[in-house]
C-alpha cells in the first residue's frame, strides 16, 4: 500500500456513557446473526454505529469473535479495501489471510485468487465471527463489487457479515432476500420511539421535560436520533421549552449546519438542484417532480434518492410517492428561498398546483396556489372542487380554503360565498350566516340580467374559465343559475337551527321554486329540511313523504353517501310509528346501496347500529349484539356525527338487560357527553333515557330529580317532541303513586292525555307504550284494580304490536306485566304472540319494581337469551389455557363451529373478546 494501515480505523467503536437501551434492536441483529447478511442502511444521524457497536458488546463473552472495519472514501480501491479487510479478520481470528496480504499490492491478481484461501481459513472456524463493514457507502465502487459479491456468495457458515450504511450496496440484495438470507434494519425500525426518546432527552441528557414535550419533539423529528441530539443542544438554557419545541423545524442553527455539512454539502450540483426545487412539495411522484423542475428524469432522480437514502420515505409499495423527511424539507427550502428569491419558490408553487388541478386533485392544488400568493387562481379553484368536496362531506377543507383565501375575494365570488355558508353549517358553525346570504343576494342582485361573462380572467394563467362582471366574479358559470336555490335552502336551514318551523317550511318552499331544474342537491336538501320541521312538529307522515323526495333527488344527483342519512331519518319515523318491518327495509335498502358503490362508507356504521335497534326491540339480543359489533368493526370514518351516541344508547339497553347496569350507566353518560343533533329534533333525550334506567332499578329519588330538573308537569302542552320525556314523567308518576305520591300531578288522568295526543300523530311506538302503561295502572295489585278493564286495554296494545314483532316495551316491564300477560293468554289461550312474550319477560327477569326502591330476586339466568348446553361447554374451556384449536378438537368439532359458538356466547354476553367473556360469566356464576 503506497500508505501504512490507520489503526483506528479497525477498532470497534467505544459505547458513549447515557446510551438509550434498545433490546428491540438487538434481537433484530441477533435475528440476523442466523443468516447469511445483515444490512443496517439509514440516512445520516440514526445511530446505525452505535447499535451494531452496542450489539457486539452485548453479546461479547458468548464465543462469538468480532471483526470491525470503519470505511472511508479512500478505500474505494480494491488493493486498499480488501487489505483493510483481511486485515480486520486477522485481528480478530490470528492467522487467517496472513499469506494473501502481499498478493493485494499487485492489480494483476484476481480478487478471487486472493480471498478463496481466506474463506478456506473461515470455514474451519469453532465459533461465530461477525464482519462489520461501517459507512460502507463510501467505498461501494465498482471496483469493490465484484469482491463483495464473490465473498457473499461463498461466505462459510460460521461467518456473519454486517453492512452500515447510508445508501444500499450495489450487491444482490434480492436474491438474499428471496433466499432469506437477509435481514434487514432501516431508518423505520432505528427511529427512536417515544419511549425512546423520553429515555435519551430526560434520563441521558437530562433536560426533564414533560411528556407532552417530549411526544411533540419526537413527532417533529419523526424520531430521527441526530436531530434528537441537536435539539438537545439547542434546549440547552432556554427557558421557554415549549416554545422552542412547538417551533423547532430545519431552520435551528444545529440541525440546518448538520444537514448542510453532512448530506446536503456532499451531492453534485445536479442532484442538489433538483433536491431544492422538489423541497415545495409535500408528496414527490415522478411526472410532479418533471412538472416542477422542467425536467425529464423525476422517476429515475427519485429512485436514486431512495437507494442513498437521502432522507426519503416511501409512500406506497410501488415506489411512484415518495416524502421528504420533514426537517431535511425544511433545510431544502431555506436554501431554496435564500438562493432562489420568493419570485422562484412561488413560480415552482404555481407550476405545482397546475399539475394537480390536472390530475384532479384540487386539495393540492388550492394548497400550492395559496402557497404561490395566487389567490384568484386558489379561488377558482375552490369553487369548482365545492360541489364534489360537498358530497364527499368535506366540509372543513371548504371552510380551511376559505378562510386562507382575502376576504375581498371571497366576497365578490358569490359562487364562494355560499360554498362557505355551506360548509359552515354543515359544521354547526351559524354566526355570521344570515350576513355572508345577505351579501350574496345583493351580488346576483346587482348583476341583475346582465352577461356574467365579461372579459376578465379570473384564473390568471389564461387556462381558467373564470369571469367577472363588475364587483361580480364567478370562476364555475354553471353554479352561478344554482345560487338563488341554494341561498333559500341555507335560509330554510338557518330557521330551523333557530328553531322556527313556520320559516323552515316557507324558506324549503321557496328553495325547491328557485332552484335550478336539475339542482337535485338543493331540491333534496330543501325538501329535507321541511321533513326535519314536519318531523320536530309530529306530522310524522308529511315528514317521511318529505324525506322520501329527497333520497330520491339525492340518487339522482349520484349523491348516495347522504341517502344514507336520509334513510337513518326516515327509519326513525317508521319506528316512531311502530312499523319496525318498514324501518328494518328501509336500512336493507341503504346498505344495498352503499354496496353498489365501491368506496361508499360514511353512514353504514349509522344503519348497522339501527338495526341492532330494531333486532333490540324485537327481543332478538343476539342479533342486536351483532349489529352493533359490525357497526363499530367498520371505525369512526364510516359514522354519521349521531352515530356515537345513538351506538351507546343502544349497547347501555343490552347491557342493562345482562344484569351490568353500572356499565349501562356508564355509557348512558358517555351519550350524552357525546350527543350531537345535526338539525334532527331531540326527540327522544338522554337524560330521558337515565331517568327512565334508574326508575327500573327502584332509584325514584333519582328519576323525580331529573323530572323536577327539567320543569315537566301533567299540565305542560303536550308536543311529539317531548312525548318521550311525558311517557317518562308518567313512569314516574305511577312509581311515586306507590309510594305516597310525588307532587307533579295524577299517572292515569295524564297517560289519557297522552294516549289521545300520540293516537292523533300516527305515533303507534308511544300508543303501545302508554297502553301497556295504562294496563299495569288498571291491574293494580291484582286485587284493588280492575282487572278486566287492564286486560282489555292490554290486548289492544297486543293487537297493535303483533304485526310488526314489538318485544321489549312488554318485556322491559318484568313481573309488572307478567300477571296481566298471563290473563290474556288464559282468556285468549290460541294466541302464540302472548306466549311469546311471557317468555321473553321470564328470560328478561325483572331489573326492578318501579316504586318499591326494591331489587326482587333475580332470575337465575339474567340474560336476554340463555346459553345453551353447548355454548356453557364452550364457555368452561374459554375460561381455562387450551387455545382455539385444542378447544376445538377436545369438542370434536371444526375450529369454524368453534368460531361460530364463541360468536355466540360474545353476543348473549355482550362482549367482545374471550377475556371479558370469561369475566362476565363470572361474575353470573355461569363457569
């Protein structure tokens, strides 16, 4: 070698006190100690060092052999790289190659020649020895890769190579992994994760910051060890901590000298130009890329910046999009702007947003036009991407826009000034509504008949459609004839959040005459919302006739996510008036719907929780239990904003009725901490249903307060909107008579009352229940009632519930209608429907006398549907340590049956998992 060897150079590196634990590292390396390779590739600054070095002194002692080698560029020379080489194996197995070392000196001997005898040596190996190749990227050259390939391919058992690196090695990294021969460690499995970086900011470096702090600094560095460490330094004496972490991004002194030196400083001029012309986008795709920089090579550039692994991360598995890291995207866009002017950055920016309106992607491109300072353009483009974002429900990105955009140009664009009222009380959001209509209106008013046209150009790129007329700017002509439709439609939906109906109505009127003739959208939502003011005034039939015309205005206008909407509404009014078949055809018809259209999945959590309703009320506890799982298996995304509440109400009945009324309790307060109307009349409150859970298990303190809390007597003016809550007060009232009264007025004379109003709405669901109500009352104790009269009244209710299968509002009342039912199965003694019922009341067992503030005893089986002999075999091996399959085969049935029984016994449980299962039986004494 023309110089001598650099010791150190050969020296394991030396573990720094304060290093961060990480044994899930080394079991991934001790993972790879068992194959052929492995590969540690990572940018600058992840620690790839320090693991392996950490590693090796972990498992020093256990009779493997180590052998270290620190590479730098010089060693791209074959002569000077494979030296260095047999050198380290030499250090660490004396002996092997020692007679190979003169042959390096001569560029006529083929490597081949030089390292089969040094193979031939490892192969008589006793132990282990690992070859740890460091910062092997800057001597990966041709002139290396042919050695490297051979050693790879003829590399003896007892070795193991290790290869540190920024960039992948030119070696055939596939055919290793095919053979799994390979394992790997990348930037993903070195990043710090926040338990991590907690260790290292508060325990190593002691900076001893809160755990919110930490959480915000590991985001922000994506867990990227070296910018840990700068911003360590960086926190140094600073009092304002927060501050300077809700702040820290590529600009900081430390991170930005870093980046600049180490990555950024060593690339050639044409990759680094093409490094900070991308920095302006936030995902990087081949042809965006060539849009951007005026060029032809984005795909080939992008690929090249993955294999050196210069701070991008993929996107997708193809390898089309691509990221920066977020800090190294901060450094290129400093340099960008200090080298280039704002002039450039916001020419890159337009060149973007134009290559995304093309793509029709109009989110990024808004969002690059803003970042050009185009607002005019970023305003067109907002108001053609309105009417499907609309549809798409994304009503925050609408407002976002908006709002980032001048306010002096949002409000000559009436087009965008509805667009935003929209999106507004979509939200809820209605102050200043009344306002921005009121502007619109005098805009098109002042247009009057004149050609909006004009000869402006809206866009600024020439490429727009854009015109202007005076103060008046429209971008999307077309919406232009839609807006005196659409203001009376907001108009409608302002008065009913304001709660007048009268204007409700006339507004939706007015919506449905001006609105253009193939505006579906407006008709449908005009007509919605006289359905909501129908709805909320108990005109039940004028309601769902409303609600009707809209879904089928919806379909016609292909908006199917909000017929699922729809359909949720007006299956609550066939509830509300006792037809449970037409609601459970009503919520099939959705789901087919949303079936047919791939992608379709806001609302069906909706409709799979109404279901569970109707199984529910039905007695079906298993069905119902079934509905509600599947409802949330599909996740938040596919839930309307009731969906939460309604889902808790719900599962609060099913768990009441397996005896855990504590967790009824709980998630009846996790309701109405969660409720939202979203316009709908809060018709059936959940204090209501509280009040209506504590009276069942004898608290009649608790259900009078509530009742006195919200100011309700038998003399208030009886509406469908607070029905629920009287049927409530009634409740009570026949509790409290039991026990001396309660002030608020006589049960019998009100549930007539009652009775009349619901009769006169079409209400069926509250006849039967104030029937069954009246029932009990005339029964009595079955000696100073009236018993004739009670059964009479009873076997209406039956005749009124029958058709459409009513179980729950007879079995919730337990042994209270338990005698009564009984009387008219004995005088009616053909009728199966009473039957029925009286075994569903005897499986239900009764929560509670109401009034008597007594639990009686419990039935022994408190759930809605009893496991069966199978199911509780079943249930005593979930309780022990067999797993499924030899649970399965002690049975002597497929794993499949098994799955079906477990399903089951979840159901009649209500639970999700073997655990709560098994905890939940019990404490039911069932195991």
């Amino acid at each position: 070698m023309a110089s001598p060897l650099i010791e150190t150079k050969l020296y394991r590196p030396r573990t720094r006190p304060g290093v961060v634990a990480r044994p899930r590292l080394g079991e991934l390396l001790s993972r790879g100690a068992r194959s052929r390779m492995t590969l540690v590739s990572a940018p600058a600054g992840f620690g790839k060092t320090t693991v392996v070095a950490e590693w090796l002194q972990g498992v020093a002692g256990g009779g493997r052999g180590a052998a270290w080698l620190s590479l730098d560029a010089r060693d791209g020379r074959a002569a000077s790289f494979w030296t260095y080489v047999v050198t380290a194996l030499e250090r660490a197995v004396p002996g092997v190659g020692a007679g190979v070392l003169p042959l390096l000196q001569s560029e006529r001997t083929p490597i081949e020649s030089v390292l089969t005898p040094v193979l031939n040596e490892l192969a008589a190996l006793d132990h282990p020895l690992d070859l740890v190749l460091d910062d092997y990227h800057l001597a990966d050259t041709p002139d290396v890769r042919t050695g490297m390939t051979f050693l790879l391919d003829h590399l003896p058992p007892p070795v193991h190579l290790v290869i540190c690196t920024r960039a992948d090695p030119a070696l055939p990294l596939a055919r290793l992994r095919a053979r799994g021969e390979l394992v790997e460690l990348r930037a993903a499995d070195l990043r710090f994760t926040p338990g991590e970086a907690a260790a290292y900011l508060n325990d190593a470096v002691g900076l001893n910051l809160t755990d919110r702090d930490v959480e915000a600094l590991e985001q922000r560095t994506e867990g990227w060890i070296a910018a840990l460490q700068l911003a360590a330094l960086s926190l140094r004496g600073r009092e304002d901590v927060s501050g300077f972490i809700e702040g820290f991004a590529g600009d900081d002194r430390y991170v930005l000298d870093y980046l600049v030196e180490e990555v950024l400083g060593r690339q050639d001029d044409d990759l680094r130009d093409f490094l900070l012309r991308t920095s302006v986008l936030t995902r990087l795709h081949g042809p965006l890329c060539d849009a951007v920089t005026g060029r032809g090579d984005g795909r080939a550039m992008l690929e090249v910046l993955d294999r050196a692994n210069l701070f991008v991360v993929r996107l997708d598995d193809r390898r089309r999009w691509y990221r920066y890291h977020h800090l190294f995207a901060d450094v290129l866009r400093t340099h960008l702007a200090d080298e280039h002017g704002p002039g450039e950055v916001q020419g890159l920016h337009r060149r973007a947003s134009r290559w995304y309106a093309d793509a029709g992607e109009p989110v990024p491109a808004v969002g690059h036009a803003l970042e050009a300072g185009d607002a005019d353009r970023a305003a067109d483009l907002v108001e053609r991407a309105i009417p499907a974002l609309q549809r798409d429900r994304q009503e925050a990105t609408i407002c976002g826009w908006i709002k980032d955009l001048p306010d002096a140009v949002v409000r000559v664009r009436p087009v965008l000034a509805v667009g935003l009222v929209g999106a507004l009380m979509t939200r809820g959001e209605f102050e200043g509504v009344a306002e921005r209509l009121d502007e619109a209106e005098r805009l098109l008013a002042g247009a009057g008949d004149e050609d909006a046209d004009g000869d402006g150009d809206a866009g600024g790129d020439g490429d727009e459609q854009g015109c202007a007329d005076g103060a008046l700017v429209v971008a999307d002509r077309s919406a232009l004839a839609r807006l005196p439709g659409a203001i009376e439609m907001y108009r409608s939906a302002l008065a009913l959040a304001q709660g007048d109906p009268s204007a409700t109505l006339v507004h939706a009127r007015r919506a449905i005459e001006r609105a253009a003739v193939d505006d579906h959208v407006v008709q449908a939502a005009a007509s919605a919302l006289s359905g909501l003011a129908s709805w909320g005034g108990g005109d039940l039939d004028a309601a769902h006739a409303a609600y009707s015309a809209a879904v089928e205005g919806l379909l016609r206008a292909g908006y199917v996510a909000d017929v699922l909407g729809c359909s949720i509404t007006l299956a609550d009014i066939r509830v509300t008036q006792g037809r449970l078949t037409d609601a459970q055809r009503t919520y099939e018809r959705a789901l087919r719907l949303a079936a047919g259209e791939p992608g379709i999945l806001r609302g069906t959590a909706d409709v799979h929780a109404g279901l569970g309703q109707i199984a529910w009320e039905r007695g079906d506890a298993v069905a119902a239990a079934d509905y509600l799982q599947r409802a949330r298996d599909l996740g938040e995304r596919a839930g309307l904003p009731q969906h939460p509440y309604r889902w808790r109400v719900t599962k609060a009945h099913l768990l009441e009725a397996q005896g855990d009324r504590v967790g009824a309790l709980d998630l009846i307060e996790e309701a109405e901490r969660v409720y939202t109307g979203d316009l709908s009349p809060n018709v059936r409150p959940v204090p209501a249903t509280r009040a209506r859970m504590h009276l069942r298990h004898g608290d009649l303190d608790e259900a009078l307060d509530w009742a006195r809390r919200q100011n309700l007597t038998t003399d208030d003016t009886l509406s469908y909107v607070r029905e629920y809550e009287h049927i409530t007060l009634a409740r009570i009232l026949l509790a409290a008579d039991r026990s001396g009264g309660s002030g608020l007025g006589a049960a019998a004379p009100f549930l007539g009352r009652l009775l009349t109003s619901a009769e006169a709405g079409g209400r069926l669901s509250s006849v039967i229940e104030i029937l069954v109500l009246q029932a009990i009352d005339h029964y009595g104790d079955g000696a100073s009632g009236d018993p004739d009269t009670a059964v009479a009244v009873l076997e209406r209710a039956l005749t009124l519930a029958e058709p459409d299968g009513h179980v729950r509002v007879f079995a919730d009342e337990g042994s209270r209608i338990a005698a009564p039912l009984t009387a008219v199965a004995r005088s009616r003694p053909a009728w199966s429907y009473t039957r029925r019922l009286l075994e569903a009341v005897h499986r239900a067992g009764a929560p509670g006398d109401e009034g008597t503030g007594e639990r009686p005893a419990a039935d022994p089986s408190p759930l809605v549907e009893p496991l069966s002999e199978r199911e509780r075999e079943v249930l005593r091996l979930l309780a022990g340590d067999l797993g499924g399959p030899d649970i399965a085969r002690r049975l002597h049935v497929s794993v499949n049956t098994l799955r079906t029984h477990t399903r089951h016994i979840y159901a009649k449980l209500g639970v999700t998992n073997r655990r709560e299962a098994v905890r939940v039986a019990g404490r039911l004494d069932l195991i």
